[in-house]
C-alpha cells in the first residue's frame, strides 16, 4: 500500500513540475496533442482548401466566427462564451497542421479547444 501511495504521489508531483498537462487531458483529445495550456494540434492528411472550409463550416456549427484572416489563415471565432483561434498551415501539399486555441477570461479552455479539434478531426 505504501508503494503505490509513493508511486501516485511521484506520478502527481513530476505531471505539475513538467507541466505536462496532456497527461490528464490528452485522452479525451481524438487525433490531436496539448502543445500548450490553451492550444491544441492537428496534423491530417486533407488538402488545405478541403481543411480550410470543414474548419469554417465547423466553428460556424459551434458558436459564432468573429473574424476570418485569410491570409493569416487564422479564424477567430466566440464559442460557449470562449474566445477562440484557430489557424491552419499547409505542411506538405496533402497535410495540413490545425491549431485551436482556447481561452475564457484570460485563462486557458483546453476543453473547448479540445471540442473543436475532436469535431474538426471527424469531419476531415
């Protein structure tokens, strides 16, 4: 009993001091990876005008798009009260790299970016 008590609370202790945050939150993320404490990433193979219009269609479906740069390939959008980024990059001319960022007053929403990315992923 001891042991798995010292094996828990060293678990605990590293995931904090590493920050390593998709140790809890990386399993509810289908597809996507935690690269920071608001952002997550997508990379799949779709061609970026294919990507470029399911994230479009998506976010729409999912609250309201505040702003559209095209050439930033950025879409900012408003939803369930969270302000979200999210930008598409072509890596390879079959894949592309999605980011979602999340925040809600100044703080981190990985849940809503995580919804986002996890929608984004079924759809491409």
């Amino acid at each position: 009993m001891k042991k798995l008590f010292i094996v828990i609370t060293s678990i605990v202790i590293l995931s904090s001091l590493c920050g390593c945050l998709a140790l809890f939150v990386g399993a509810g993320i289908a597809g996507g990876r935690a690269i920071g404490e608001d952002t997550i990433e997508l990379i799949k193979e779709a061609d970026y005008s294919h990507a470029w219009n399911i994230s479009i269609e998506t976010i729409k479906r999912m609250g309201t798009i505040d702003n559209i740069v095209k050439e930033e390939n950025k879409i900012e959008a408003t939803i369930k009260g969270t302000y979200v980024m999210t930008t598409i990059e072509k890596v390879t001319p079959n894949v592309v790299k999605i980011n979602v960022k999340a925040r809600k007053n100044m703080a981190p929403n990985i849940g809503i970016a995580g919804e986002v990315i996890n929608n984004l992923n079924n759809m491409l």
